[in-house]
C-alpha cells in the first residue's frame, strides 16, 4: 500500500492482535518493532498495554517501564498518557502508593492536554468503574456468566449444525479454517476446533447437554431440590446436604469442556493470525 511506513505496518498488526486477544502476540509485534526501527513512542503504547491487559503485577511492572520510556519520548502522547493513568488507576494504593499517586497527576495532564479526545472519555470511562460500588460489581459478574452461557450455548449448536454438514458431505473437512482475501476467520477457528475435540460418540453427551445448556441447568438445579427435600424428610440428613449438588456436576464438566475448547481456538485462531501478519510485514 503507497504511503505506508514500517511504524504504520507494526502498528497494524499490533493493533489487529489486541482485538484479537493475542496479548503475548502484540507485546512480541510490539518489541519487534523497536528491535528493527528503534524507539517509537507509539510502539511503547503497543508494549505497554500488551502487558497492561494481562493484570499481573509482573506485567503492570513491565507496563509502566515501557509507559515511561515512550512518554521519555514523547510527553503529550495521548495513547501512552491514558493507558499509564489507567494502569496506575487500578495499582493498589498500599502495595504501590506511588503507582497509584500518579494516577491524578497523569490524569490531569491528559485533561489539560485534550480533554475532548477519545483518550480522555476512555480514562473518564475508567475512573467510573474505579469507583463503582458492591453491587455493580454483582451485576457485571451476572452478565459475563450469562454472556458466557450463551456462547457455550451457541457453540454446541454451531458444533451440531457442522457435524450435519459433514455427515452430509461423508468428508472430514466440515469444520477447516477458512481464510478468504487474506483474512483470519475467528468464528471458523472456533467452530473447527469445537468439531476436532468433542465429535464422536464419547462426547455425545457432553454435545446434548452443551446444545441443551439453559434446560440442563433448569433440570439440575430442580433435581438438587427435590433431592436435599428428599433427604431431610426421611430422615438421611437433619439440615443442609451436599448430595443434591452432585446433579450440577455435568452441566459444570460440560461447560468447563466447551471453555477449554474455545480458549485452544482462541489461540490456534491469534497463532493464526499472526503468522498472516507477519508474512505481509
């Protein structure tokens, strides 16, 4: 493409890994970057929330040094300004008092700087959540459990569907990785990783179950009733019993299995691509 330079390349597949979820990928795009073209400010940014997204106190240490080598740079970066007050936002202000001191002073300096850009509504976001309280806290863990239902859900009927298809087809490629003008297809690295690891009679059913999700649970939780009720009306327990539970153990394996499986797919899928990446550079 006429016009494009190296930090313009770099910069791409930088950003192409991190929607991607490929934080080791990005922090290694990132490093290759400053290896072959030297210290970029914006690179910084790259490798800085390569290792910020990972919330590790290794990382957050290896975040900020790499936060305050592109800001050495560049000081009104707004990119590297943002990403370091929201790193020092989060820092714990006993275990790193100066970390989290410096959030209000890099704040005010992305304020000052351009408080109508996207960095500083992006910070603003921030500091809300910062300060959000006990039950916010409750209801966002509702919805990424419910948000992650429905994906195990979705998954096991895509898996059904594609099973259909190749048993239609009587070929073994019904669920291959697709890669058209030079794209990486996501949902295609999942659904061929879900049909690789849970075909075959052994994993029926975990696949009916999988496909079944929200009534699997229904039927569990209502047989783990009826079993607790069971028991302390004749007498087996005098209070609270475990025994009932042991009807929420396959719904729990089968929604553990269809995790595993779309974590190997999420990385098969980031390996993937940035290998493409790599190849255009």
């Amino acid at each position: 493409m006429s016009g494009t330079t190296a930090i313009d390349v770099y910069q791409d597949r930088c950003e192409q890994l991190f929607l991607a979820g490929g934080n080791a990928a990005v922090r290694r795009a990132a490093q290759e970057g400053l290896d072959e073209l030297g210290p970029q400010p914006d690179l910084y940014c790259w490798l800085a929330l390569g290792h910020a997204v990972e919330d590790d106190d290794d990382h957050d240490d290896r975040a900020e040094e790499a936060f305050r080598a592109g800001l050495a740079l560049d000081a009104d970066h707004l990119g590297l300004l943002a990403g370091y007050a929201e790193l020092c936002l989060r820092a714990d202000g006993f275990e790193y008092p100066g970390r989290a001191a410096r959030a209000s002073v890099l704040a005010r300096r992305l304020k000052e700087s351009a408080p109508e850009s996207a960095e500083a509504e992006q910070f603003a976001a921030a500091e809300r959540w910062a300060r959000r309280g006990y039950w916010d806290d409750i209801r966002m863990r509702a919805v990424v459990g419910a948000l992650q239902g429905r994906d195990t859900e979705a998954q096991a009927r895509a898996l059904a569907e594609d099973l259909r298809q190749r048993d239609g087809d009587g070929d073994g490629d019904g669920g291959a990785i697709t890669q058209g003008a030079g794209t990486v297809d996501r949902a295609a690295t999942v659904r061929a990783a879900t049909l690789e690891a849970l075909s075959g009679p052994w994993n029926a059913p975990v696949r009916l179950l999988g496909r079944y999700r929200t009534a699997a649970w229904a039927v569990s939780l209502i047989l783990c009733f009826a079993t607790n009720t069971m028991l302390r009306r004749t007498g087996v327990v005098d209070h609270f019993s475990l025994w009932g539970y042991l009807w929420l153990i396959p719904v729990l394996i089968v929604d553990r299995r269809f995790a595993a499986v779309r974590k190997e797919a999420e990385a098969r899928h980031v390996a993937h691509l940035e290998a493409v990446l790599a190849e255009r550079s």
